[in-house]
C-alpha cells in the first residue's frame, strides 16, 4: 500500500543554483499526483529529491523535510533504505542490456540478496502483467535481452522492475515523453491502474497526460511551486493567473 | 464530400512574415545564390567516395600483409630448426647451445606463467584505479590520477627493470620472499633458495608495465557507460558497490576484457625489465622464486652471440614460438569472451 508524502519547505541547490525553492505540499496516499510546468522549472529536481538521488550529482544539495508515511527521509534513514522503498521510473527507459527481460524485472530483488525461487517467478509475471508487457514477452523472458525490445516496451520494463519490489512510492519523471501516442496510452492506463496500489508522483510535459491520470496536480515555476490542487479545478479554475497562462498555452 | 478542407479551415495558420506569394514570386525572379550554385556544381562526389574507401582498404589489407610476412620469415628463417626437431621443439626442455640441443618448452613456461601471474597482480589493482577514478575520486584529484597513471605507461621498461634490480630484488629478497615463505609457504609454490631475481620478481615487475595500460583503457570503458544506467540500479536501492558492479562492470565487461587482453599482449612480449630480473635460466621452475627465462629475454640475450646456423636458427624458431603463443592466447582470450557474452548483446541504449 502507498504512504503519503509530506514535503515542507524543500529547497534544493545544483552548484550555486537555487534549483527548487521552499516547496509545501502533501501528496496523498493511493492517488496519482501530476506536476507540471515548462522544462527547468524544477519539477524533475523535487520527484529526485523524494527518493534522494538528487544528492548522487556531486554538487548538488537539498535542505528541508520529506516525510513519507512515518518516516522522515532525509532524518531516519539512507538513502539506499529510501530508494527500497520508493521506485522510479525515468525519462529514457533504462532497462540493464546485459540482463535478460526476467532478471531485468526481478534486478531489484535479487540486489538485496532476495533469492526464493518461485516467488521470484511469480513477481515476474505479476509486475510484467501490471506493466501490460507479460503478453508480448512471456514466451522469451529468458532469451532475450532488456535491450531487444522496442522503446514503449523498455518502458514498461522499467515500470515492471520498479513495481516488482512493491514499493510504497512510485516516481515517474516524464515517463512517456521519448515514446509513440500507442506506447504513452498503455502507460497512461497503467498508471491508472497502478494507483490504486501506490501512490504514484508523475512529472510530465503533456497536460492532457496530466488531466486523464491524476487527481491532484502541482504547477512550477521557476524553482516555485506556484498552485497545487484538484487537477480539475487547475485546468478549469486555477487561482493564479500564471497557472492559466500555462495551461492555456500563453508561454512555456 | 466533394473536396478536403484545407487545413486551414481546421488550424488558424501562423502569422507569416512575408505571404507565400511573395516568397514564390522572390524566388523565381532572382538568381540562384552563390551557396546554391557552388553545391549545384559539385558533381556526383562518387569518384573521391570510392578512392576513400580503396585507401581504407588498403590501409586494413597492410595489416594482413604485415602479419603474414612475419609469420613467414620467421618460417623460413628457423627451417634448420624446424628440420631437426620438428615439433618436438615446442616441447624439448633443453637448451645446450655448445652440444646443439635446443628445445623451447623453459621459455614458453617461463612466458606464459610470468605473464599470467602478472596479470593476476595487475587485473584487481588496474580495475580498482579505474572504479576509484570513475566513481569514486573528488573531481579534483581526477585529473592528476589519470595523469599519473598514464605517466607509467610512458616510462621505458629498461628503466622499469633498472629499477625492479635495485628496488624489488632487495625487497624480494629481504621482506616480501620470508613473508610469503611463512605465509603462503603451505602451497609449496615459494620453495627453494630465493636470490631475489625470479619468475616473482618478474612477474611483479610485468604487473606494475601492464597496470598503466589496463587501468587506463578501463576507466575509459568505464566512463562511456551512460549515467542513466547508474541512476537505474541507484533507483532500486543499491548500494554504491552494487551499482558499479550491476551498472558499470557489468555493462563494460566486453570492454574490460580487451583491455586485460592488451596488457597481456603487453606482458608477453615485454623484454628489458623481464631479462634484468627473471635470472636467465633455461629450466622450468617448480618454484616461483626460482630463475626462469622467457621466450622474448632468451632471443635479446643470445642473439648478438649466437655463432652457428642452427643456433641462429633456433632462436628464431623461439620467435616463431613467441608469435603462436601470442596467437593461441589471444584466440582463447577471444573464445571466452564470445562464451560469456553469448545471447545476451552488451549494447547499450
């Protein structure tokens, strides 16, 4: 089951600049969270600063508090515990091209020295059926490489391997924005059902993407987050004026 | 449905500078420009494509031709040898140049094992370096180590052997020999008298020569692995060690193994240092402090002296060896890697 998130004034640095500035908010639990804003906003920065890999950039650094359920993450805990817990899917899709498709989805478990046979085999076939992928691979899981497959569905291998160890958290940063309409639809239905399960922050670039996946959705700004709410009352009622110039295309 | 809307019908078109009428009619009326008319006088190019592609040809051709030249010099030069002993050479232990009797089986052993062991010492170390330096190191401190370790490389090895004769023969000799002896002494491997000048000796010396080479190539390899694949296993809750065995050995192994596949090149025919402390003696020792010879110190060590045909000849035919050892190493070297890698592409997206 998915945890809330409770950020509070977040603020995060690359070399001298103040990449993301006093960000408040609360992502609830088993819910879809989208954020939006125009590239170099800081959007992609705050997804990496919840599971802490915005630190392994040598000059980078963040201040503040990130609570995730009972657990403050930048206090209780490494940053390997929290990555265990919180999965992340990235904007290329980064499957390991040596490993095969069954060891790419089962990487994460096997890492962490987890090595029970047939509950190996069955998270294989329960993440590749939550990714929507088991059908095309199922026959070679074993032959072929992560990286034989086309581009969506590498995509859905790195979604497939990021559930496989049933992470309380999900993190998406722009998954869909390198594939086809027909790729980004099955991600789309996928993070619809994955909600259900996790709860899921999204990154994205396309605010129709945003307005068919999520509840809630966050709007930045240069290192600000300017507006968070309903996504339906973002995109059909938002406070801030730069929020509507946004959403309706004025710039960015 | 008589005709298609225009797509302007459906999409307000941007507003343009100048109308599409006008850009037309600007065209027709002027002269082509300078640009478009120097391209259009370029021709087909076919001519300078295909004579790039022959020299290229010939340039890969050289390679063979070098190869096989060699190969049959050595041939032809050693056919006195190879009439008396056949292939009984390779494996005659013997080597009396006053009775005649010569036979390469103590030079093979002593080249083979001296550069086996060196890559033994010299792998771990060389992959450490190149870890530290690409995951490891403060930006600062980057450049300087690499730098020195490509300094290494630059050093000549009579300089490396002057060196190991006053340095690591003493060392050999005083601390490290006892050490091992009391140590290590159980696997009978370090027995006998220990002047300080031996197979270990050599073999260490080879490993500091090959070190240089092998780190380099891999830090390179190691480096072009993209960032995304690192961020991958760091993703899934790694620990630093994990993600550079998952996300960077593992998708640089081919790579890696080319690299030790160079420095083992290296090793095998490296001469200077090797004659200056290997000890030169035509035996195969049973221990690794004893005196061994290799296949390249026997040919520079006897070469100036050695009076007779089938002496000279000999020695060559030590070089014809010298040159399938090489071969057969690096066939194996191949083999392995085509096993390990088999099925599963190393391509990285």
């Amino acid at each position: 089951m998915g945890v809330d998130i409770l950020v509070e004034s977040l603020n995060a640095w690359y070399g001298t600049t103040h990449t993301l500035q006093d960000i408040n908010l609360r992502i609830p639990a088993n819910h879809a969270t989208a954020l939006i804003g125009p590239s170099g906003c800081g959007k992609s920065t705050f997804v990496r600063c919840l599971n802490r890999m915005h630190e392994t950039n040598p000059d980078a650094r963040a201040t503040g508090m990130v609570r995730m359920g009972e657990i403050d993450i930048y206090k209780d805990a490494s940053p390997v515990e929290i990555r265990r817990r919180v999965g992340m899917v990235f904007q290329r899709p980064n499957p390991f091209p040596t490993m095969s498709i069954y060891d790419n989805v089962i990487s994460g478990l096997k890492l962490n020295g987890f090595r029970n046979r047939r509950i190996l085999d069955e998270t294989v076939e329960r993440s590749l059926k939550q990714a929507a992928l088991w059908e095309e691979v199922k026959d070679d899981l074993k032959k072929k490489s992560g990286a034989s497959l086309s581009g969506g569905q590498q995509q859905r291998l790195c979604i497939a391997r990021a559930v496989a160890v049933d992470p309380e958290v999900l993190l998406m940063d722009e998954p869909a924005s390198a594939l086809d309409p027909v790729s980004t639809s099955k991600i789309e239905d996928l993070i619809f059902h994955l909600k259900a399960q996790y709860t899921i922050v999204i990154v994205t670039h396309n605010m129709q993407q945003a307005a068919r996946v999520a509840e809630n959705t966050g709007f930045f700004l240069s290192g600000k987050m300017v507006e968070f709410d309903s996504t339906h009352k973002i995109f059909t009622n938002p406070r801030d004026k730069r929020t509507e110039d946004y959403i309706t295309g004025r710039f960015g | 449905m008589t005709s298609e809307p225009t797509p302007q019908t459906l999409i307000p078109a941007p507003q343009l500078q100048i109308s599409p009428e006008k850009l037309t009619s600007a065209r027709s009326e002027s002269e082509p420009s300078a640009v478009r008319l120097f391209l259009n006088s370029r021709g087909s190019s076919g001519l300078a494509d295909q004579g790039f592609a022959a020299l290229m040809l010939l340039c890969a051709c050289s390679i063979f031709a070098i190869v096989g030249f060699i190969f049959v010099i050595l041939v032809l030069r050693s056919r006195l040898s190879l009439a008396q002993f056949g292939s009984h050479f390779f494996t005659h232990t013997g080597w009396d140049p006053v009775s005649g009797d010569f036979g390469a089986f103590p030079f093979i052993y002593g080249t083979l094992v001296s550069s086996l062991l060196a890559l033994l010492i010299a792998v771990p170390l060389a992959l450490g370096v190149a870890i530290f330096i690409t995951e490891l190191c403060p930006r600062r401190l980057k450049a300087p180590i690499s730098f020195l370790t490509e300094l290494l490389a630059a050093i000549p090895s009579v300089v490396y052997g002057l060196w190991a004769v006053f340095v690591l023969v003493p060392i050999m000799r005083d601390q490290l020999g006892p050490f091992l002896v009391k140590y290590l002494g159980w696997t009978h491997l370090f027995e006998g008298a220990n002047f300080g000048v031996g197979l270990l000796t050599a073999s260490i010396i080879l490993a500091i020569m090959i070190l240089p080479i092998i780190s380099s190539l891999t830090r390179d390899i190691m480096q072009a692995v993209p960032n995304s694949q690192r961020e991958a296993v760091l993703a899934l809750g790694a620990t630093r060690w994990e993600m550079i065995r998952i996300g960077v050995l593992r998708n640089s192994r081919i790579g890696i193994v080319g690299a030790v596949m160079l420095g083992l090149g290296r090793a095998l025919g490296e001469t200077m240092a090797v004659t200056m402390v290997i000890g030169n003696h035509p035996e195969v020792p049973h221990s690794l402090f004893a005196p061994g010879y290799t296949l390249a110190s026997v040919i520079a060590n006897e070469f100036s002296e050695a009076t007779g045909d089938l002496y000279l000849s000999a020695l060559i035919e030590i070089g014809l060896a010298l040159f399938l050892v090489t071969i057969v190493v690096n066939a194996i070297a191949r083999l392995m890697v085509w096993a390990v890698t088999r099925g599963a592409p190393a391509r990285i997206s």
